[in-house]
C-alpha cells in the first residue's frame, strides 16, 4: 500500500526550511518547531526571546514565565498552512502558565501539526483508505527568578512524529517515531522610570531541542532542530506607561550539522560528516560548514519588528525575517494587531514573503489568550 498523496506531504515536510533542493538548508526532523505559534510574535517578524512575557512565552523563552503578573493564562492558537493549496493542514498551539509564587512559574504546552486527510493507494493505484498523518510536542516548563531583574528556565518536551499514519513506503511500513528533548533559556529585564517617561530593557537567550535523533526507520534518523536564539528589546514608556513602542531584534542558528559537500561516489569533498552526537554537534556546528565562516554566517537568521500598545489594550505590529536564500529563503515582512477586553486577549497576524515562499502565501494566524488576575 503506498500513500497516493505523498509527493504533496513530502513537499509540505521540507517547506519549512527549504525552498529547492540544490540550496545548502540544514535539514532537520520536524522543522515545525521552527515556526512561532503565537499571532504576536509572528506579527513582529517571528521575535520573541526577550518581549514581554504572554501565554506564548513558553515557546518564545520559557523563563520569562517567571516574570508574569497574572495567576493564571491559557492561550490558543491557529493557523491554516496554504489554505490555496490545500484545507486541512494547520498548526494548532493550546498553553497554560500557572504562577506558583513571587519568583516561580509553571507552564505547560501543546503545539500540533495536522497533515490533513491523505489518500492510500494500492500499487495499482487503486483507493484504499484515508490517512491522517500528524506530529505534536508536548511541553512542561519550570522558570524561577534568581534576582529581581533575572531568571532561568528549564522545559522538557516530549515528541512524536507519525507522519505515515499506518501507511506504507515501498511495501516497508514506517512506524511512528517518539523523541524526548530539554530546552535552557535566561531572561533579564531592566526597568528606568521617570514621572512622565521611562524605558526597559530586555534581553533574551534560549537553547531549545536539545534531545534525541528522531527515527524514522531502521537506516533513516534526523536530528531535532536544535537552535541558539539570542534577543534583546527596549521600550520606550510614555505618560506612565499608557503608551509603550518597543523595538525587538532576534538571532536564530541551529545547532545541527552542516551539510558536506559529496561527490558523485557519495564520498565528502569538503566539509565534516555529518554522523555525529547530539552532543557533539551542539559544539562542532559553528565550524562545520564547507564554505567556512562566511557560510556559518548565512546560517544566522534575523527576526526584527516593534509593537506599539496603547493602555494595555490595543496593540500594533510590524516586522520583518530573513534567512539567507541558500539556507532555506524564508524573507517575509509581518503585520499584527491585538486588543484586549477584560480577562481576554486577541491577535492577528498577517505574513506578506518577499520570496516564493508557498507555504507563506497568504498565511493568516490567530491567537486567543484568558488571564486570571
């Protein structure tokens, strides 16, 4: 039984990361993880390592949790993947974060990719049955102040990845894979105030997916998309904070192994073998690319935008992301808004790609969040 449908799953797999086959992306198991859940920081060019803490910390940087002043927030959000293509493949996000104390915080979260209804065939082509292919994290995140102006967090995430849903791949059949991975964040924020004017600063460092390979068969394994993100923000605070603009800036580098550069025999030319630990590719990753430092800095990508709230209810956003056209080419200008009304919270975000980005076309994202104060 083969799946009828699986150039197009196949082609939605690698969309995240990758524009065309010949580019030097670094290829990585369920690249997903990569893409914010969150209406807000996707409206700010996909930034979030040092904004101020929401229901969506838990992914942006989990130890910012530690900072927030509600007792409670859920937070849930949506967002269709080419919706011109294709109806039922979506990214769905549900988070919780409990405040345990004055310095500790605890958070849980869910972030599920729907592949949609699949057609199987038989070898014939003949229909057989639907399949429902799928992959989703499960998250719990402890955070906890160490100064007044400081704290760390620690999450350990549980993944699956089914993306075959029973079906067959030249009569093997793919089973369904598990992996188990620890994110390690930090968080500072400084406060200055003045009678009618002040400012914050924040700065924001997270390692997260540092786990286990993700097996797909006996021969194929995948490493998880490790990735150092460092941010930093600063607000500017009008008439007691009524007013807020804040400038957001965001560096991502994954820490997985460079592609090397084979010839026709299979043999590396140039570059290291990619066969390697977790643990030693957490280090060898920023000296392992073929084209030396300069490729180790198309590796960097950049997300930068601001947000401008007004009386803590209605927020503006804009942003842009780039990557380096031969490390994936995700370029794209963002527009948000948000409004609040009561213990409820709403946000948008629109992505315009400035490159063929297909699976960007048109994308739309919504999130919902409910505090308890």
């Amino acid at each position: 039984m083969t799946v009828k449908k699986y150039g197009l799953l196949v082609l939605i797999l690698f969309s995240f990361i990758t524009t065309k086959a010949q580019d030097r992306s670094i290829p990585t198991a369920m690249s997903f993880l990569l893409t914010r859940p969150d209406a807000r920081s996707t409206g700010m060019g996909d930034v979030g390592a040092a904004s101020q803490p929401d229901a969506y910390a838990l992914y942006s940087n989990p130890s910012k949790i530690a900072f927030t002043e509600n007792k409670a927030t859920i937070g849930l959000s949506y967002e269709p993947l080419m919706p011109y293509l294709t109806k039922d493949v979506s990214l769905a996000n549900l988070a919780g974060i409990r405040k345990l104390n004055e310095k500790s915080a605890l958070g849980l979260s869910i972030y599920f990719l729907s592949y949609g209804k699949i057609e199987g065939a038989d070898d014939n082509g003949n229909f057989t049955q639907y399949f429902y292919p799928k992959e989703y994290t499960v998250d719990l995140s402890y955070s906890r102040k160490l100064s007044e102006t400081f704290s760390m967090g620690l999450t350990a995430r549980y993944l699956h990845s089914d993306i075959h849903d029973g079906a067959s791949n030249n009569n093997t059949v793919v089973e369904p894979s598990n992996a188990f991975a620890v994110d390690v964040s930090a968080y500072f924020e400084k406060e200055q105030l003045s009678s009618y004017y002040g400012a914050k600063w924040a700065f924001g460092a997270v390692i997260s997916n540092i786990g286990t390979k993700v097996r797909y068969s006996a021969s194929k394994t995948e490493f998880l998309p490790t990735n150092l993100k460092l941010g930093a923000s600063y607000s500017f605070l009008i008439d007691g904070q009524i007013q807020r603009l804040t400038f957001h800036t965001d560096f991502n580098k994954l820490l997985v192994p460079t592609p090397p550069v084979y010839d026709g025999n299979g043999q590396i030319i140039d570059g290291k073998d990619p066969n390697r630990s977790v643990v030693s590719s957490l280090f060898s990753s920023f000296a392992d690319a073929p084209g030396g430092f300069s490729e180790e800095l198309q590796e960097i990508s950049i997300g930068s935008g601001m947000e401008y709230v007004y009386n803590d209810t209605f927020a503006l956003r804009t942003g842009f992301f780039y990557e380096n056209q031969d490390k994936g080419n995700r370029q794209h200008f963002a527009l948000g808004t948000g409004y609040k009304y009561k213990n409820f919270g709403f946000d948008m975000a629109y992505l315009i790609p400035v490159t063929n980005r297909f699976v960007l076309k048109n994308s739309v994202k919504f999130s919902i969040a409910y505090v308890i104060k």
